[in-house]
C-alpha cells in the first residue's frame, strides 16, 4: 500500500502548499535584501526544499533550470559532511563536477533544519552571482576552454559552523570577485532567506509531528510520480525522435545536434540522448545536474500545470547521457553557459519529440537570446557589472496563445524579469533610446510567436563587452503545427569614429564608449498563418507589430486603405484562392 492511501488527502495539500509557500517566502526575502539588481530587480535565483535525504519536495518559486537539479546538490552534501551537519550550519556550493553544481556562477547556500535534534529538511537559495572572478567580468567568459578559466571553484564547504560564520571562507569568497561589496550584501540576503525558510519548515514538521512528518514528505511525492504517470500513460507506446541543432563551439561553426529518444512503454519514461554531440571547445558543455534538470523543465512545463514541482513527478522517469558528450562533459569542460544554452537546446529537442507523441499539445520554438554583459568602472572604486535583458527574444505560441512577444531566457519560463531601464539608468552609465516590438519578425500563424524587440543602448564608458549570442544571425526557434519560425537576431556596434561591425556569436571585447543595437529574434507560430483570425491581423497592424504587406501575403488579410478594419469580400477572396 502506498504511503498516501493512510494519509488524510486534504492535510497532504495543505503539507503541498505550505511548503510551496515557504518557497515563495524564502524568495520575498532574497528580492527585498538582495544588493544587486541581478536578484532585486531581475530575480535571476531559486529556492527550494529538500527532504532528509536530498530529495527535492518543493520548487515552487525561481527559475526552473535552477530548481530541477537541486537535489544533486543537497545529496553532494550529505556525502561530503555524512555525519558532521549541525544546527546552525550553512553549506555552501558551486562546482558541477564534485558538488552537483549546474554552472560556477549559480552558489547554492544550504541550510539544514532541526527539530528536537533531528534532521528533517534542507533550506535552499541557489543565485547566479554578477561576479565571481574568471577570465571575464560578469561570470561570462565568452572565450573559456576549460572550467579554470571561469572563476572560483567551491566543493561543497561550510559557511557557517553551528551559528558562526567561518570569517576565513568569507574573505576568500570577498577575493575572488571584482564586486566584492554587492557579493556580501547578496550572501547575506540568501542566508537570511534560507534562515527565514528554516523556521517555517520547522514549524511544519512541529504540526505534523515528528513522527509523522515524513510520512506527509513521502506522501506528496508519491502524488506527484501518480500525476505524471497519467500523462506517460496516455501516450502511446514506442519511440519518438527529437533533434536540435548545434551550430557553433564558441569559436567556430559545427554541425552537429542534440539528438533524444523518448521511448514510452505503459507509464514509464525513457530519454536517451545517444547520438548527442561531443563537448565542445567553448563554455556550453552540461553538467549532469544541468541536463537533469533541463529535461525535467521540458516535461514538465509540456503538460499539465497543476503538475507538481518535485522530484516524485519524475521518478518514472530515466535518463540516459553519454559521457563526453556536450549534455555530460568530462572535466575540465567550460560550463558557464550551459544553463542558457545548451538547456535551450535540450528542452526544443525533447518538446520537438513530444510534438510527435502528443500532437494535440504541440508547442512551437522560443527564440534564443543574443544578451551578454558589459562590464566597466564608474571612477577608481565603482566597478559595475550590467546585463543586457532588456533585448530579450520572443517566445514560442501554442494553440490558443501567441508566444510572448518578449520574455526572458526559455529555461526561465518566465521567472526572469527584465530590469526596469530607468532604474538601470541611475546605476549604470547607459542611455535607453530604443526597446520596442519588432515589425514582421514574429512566427506566423494561427497564433504567431512573440515578436522580439528593437533595442538600442547608448553606454557612455569605455568598457569590456561578453558576447553570447546564440540566437544572432541564424534561425533559433521552430514553427508547431504548421506555424513557421521567427526571424533571426542581428546586433550592431556604433562606435565614435563612424565605423560598424556586427560583432561575434561569443567573444570578450573592450570597446571605448559606443552605441549597441539588437534585434532579438522571434519565436515559432503555431497553426497554419492564413488560419489566424483577421481581427487579431488587424490588431496586430494597429500596434505596429506586423506590417500591411505581411497581413496581406503572409496572412492572406487584406486591410482597408488606411489599415484600420479588414476587408471581409477581398479577404474571403484572397483565402479562398
């Protein structure tokens, strides 16, 4: 019999949601006393909770590529300090070979939590940090060949010993990054989330008893592996391919792919990535905690909503990935951007596969990012770190909603917001002169993909610029259903003298004072584009987002002189034909 069948289902959902709540909290704290914009304003961290055993039992705030994995790194944990974990310590984390990391830049504090001596949970704050040393300002070593080049490297340590902050590990943290003033202020603001998170499980575990605390644990977990069951279990049985291509190693072009099998049988699982590029020269190799976590983002975000956000939901699930391949590389592989891409990468390989096995749920491509950072020194002791967001792509539609015409990273799902230009303004030395929709470069459809944005940025200082580019200058995204996909990214550098260049996919450059313009690329249509409905054409022409000749010969909408209604006679017409 299963743990849940003795359990009281109303108080399992409330177990659910508090801990979810708790997620969410820890999350309230880290934005509201976080130093740096990247978690204030930008939310780029994740919370969540862990069983005794490391197991993951609430992910409900954050960014999914963070959260998926987390587990690998509580389980790091318990096998590095087995029987030296105290109440009051604080663990902390990076590297994705020997402390379940995902990248170096994403620290992960950990607090373990006690109730009448007894450990019951662990407490978790995993953020990317603006600065951790490395070859590159901002994390982003566009030119890495080797996981050295990208900053420190953190085996899982104790911060603090029993309430007692190890002051020797803190000064080597403070060393080890140009913005050593925001990294104290945003270590502190994750370890006061994950001690206001402590509290609250404590108090859970309190009211539901020690002795049966785990039996709740257990209980939604088991609910979470019956709900994703279902979904297994209404696809047919047999395999269905998926392919996403890789179109560089950072340095050069190459053509090679992401290549999975989803193989179903009954309620079980099976994604084999055999066939997968090797690693790469360049900083886009995965680690095994990334990958994990970047398939459970593409199964769980294909189906239900309401499908839980543990680690129960995937127990029938298995993972094959071949070392030495870009989704497993072997050390000393650069990683740092493998959260971006090649998780992008993952999740279009296994959505595309899905779309073979559940047509009915098909979803078109996101478009892929063109940001990186600029970095530089406002006078002698101001160091400033800024991420470029603000060109975001747009997002993939699927039937019965247009992508989103612009959104943060795909492997954020959203949970990445974009800064506010004013405020960035006032902290960095930029001027906005342009962030629109942009005009024709959504995938058309039925329900069109998002558009992406016209972005163009004046920055005053000389500076040190990151490119990571995936999605410039080649297609990124796939049409669903019949729906094609958006156009490609462009970007552009003005600088001084008159002169311009389109800079590369990845490179670190330093550039006096100039003005940098993107186009971010579109996302993938759903549904065959003279199938969208002319009021939403029309639309679409009053807010500038899709021109009168692309209503016409795309959409096969033919618009009154002056754009302002549709002609139904000539639309008709022209449909028909």
């Amino acid at each position: 019999m299963n743990t849940q069948d003795n359990l009281d289902p109303i108080v399992l959902a409330l177990v659910q949601n508090r801990l979810d709540h708790i997620s969410r909290q820890m999350g309230w704290v880290m934005t509201r006393t976080a130093r740096s914009p990247i978690f204030s304003q930008s939310h780029d961290f994740s919370c969540f909770i862990s069983d005794p055993d490391g197991t993951l039992v609430s992910q409900a705030d954050g960014i999914p590529i963070h959260t998926g994995g987390g587990g690998f790194a509580v389980r790091a944990l318990l096998r590095d300090f087995a029987g030296d974990i105290d109440d009051g310590d604080v663990f902390i984390l990076n590297d994705p070979y020997t402390a379940g990391g995902n990248h170096l830049p994403d620290w992960v504090i950990a607090r373990p939590v006690f109730v009448v001596d007894q450990l019951v949970a662990f407490a978790c704050n995993r953020a990317h940090q603006a600065d951790i040393g490395g070859g590159a300002a901002g994390t982003y070593n566009s030119e890495a060949k080797e996981i050295f080049h990208e900053g420190i490297r953190l085996p899982v340590m104790k911060l603090a010993a029993k309430g007692e902050t190890r002051q020797d590990i803190w000064r080597l943290l403070m060393i080890n990054t140009r913005t050593a003033e925001a990294l104290d202020g945003d270590l502190r603001a994750m370890i006061g989330s994950t001690k206001i998170g402590a509290d609250r499980i404590a108090g859970l575990v309190e009211e539901l008893g020690i002795e049966l605390y785990r039996d709740y644990f257990e209980g939604i977990l088991e609910h979470a592996d019956r709900s994703f069951r279902r979904c297994v279990s209404d696809m047919a049985d047999g395999d269905y391919l998926g392919e996403e291509a890789i179109d560089n190693d950072c340095f050069e072009p190459v053509d090679d792919a992401i290549r999975v099998r989803l193989g179903v049988q009954g309620d079980a699982l099976a994604v084999d990535f055999t066939g997968t590029a090797p690693q790469v020269r360049g900083f886009k190799n995965s680690s095994v905690a990334n990958t994990w976590s970047a398939v459970y983002m593409a199964l769980a975000s294909y189906f239900d909503p309401d499908l839980p956000r543990n680690e129960g939901t995937f127990r029938c699930v298995t993972i094959t990935a071949p070392e030495g391949t870009i989704i497993n590389a072997k050390p000393p592989a650069a990683m740092t951007m493998n959260t971006v891409f090649v998780a992008h990468e993952i999740v279009h390989a296994i959505w595309k596969a899905l779309n073979k096995a559940v047509p009915e749920r098909s979803c078109a491509g996101w478009a892929k990012a063109v940001h990186g950072t600029t970095s530089g020194r406002l006078g002698e002791e101001s160091p400033f770190v800024m991420y470029h967001w603000n060109s975001a792509p747009g997002g993939g539609a699927v039937d019965g909603r247009d992508g989103f015409n612009q959104i943060g990273h795909l492997i954020a799902l959203g949970g990445l917001v974009l800064p506010n230009v004013e405020t960035y303004e006032q902290l960095y030395p930029v001027l906005f002169k342009r962030q629109e929709f942009r005009t024709d470069a959504a995938g058309p459809g039925a329900y069109r993909g998002g558009t992406g944005c016209d972005f163009e940025v004046e920055v005053k200082v000389a500076a040190d610029y990151a490119f990571r580019g995936e999605g410039l200058y080649n297609p990124s995204c796939f049409g669903a259903a019949g729906g094609d996909a958006g156009m490609v990214g462009e970007m552009e550098l003005s600088h001084s003298s008159g002169e311009r260049e389109n800079p590369p996919k990845y490179a670190v450059r330093h550039y006096d004072a100039l003005t940098l313009r993107a186009a971010s690329p579109g996302g993938g249509g759903w549904g065959q584009p003279k199938q969208r409905d002319p009021a939403r054409v029309l639309r679409d022409v009053r807010d500038g987002v899709v021109s009168i000749e692309a209503a016409e010969s795309v959409y096969g909408v033919i618009l009154d002189g002056d754009g302002r209604s549709v002609d139904e006679d000539a639309t008709a017409i022209l449909r028909a034909g």
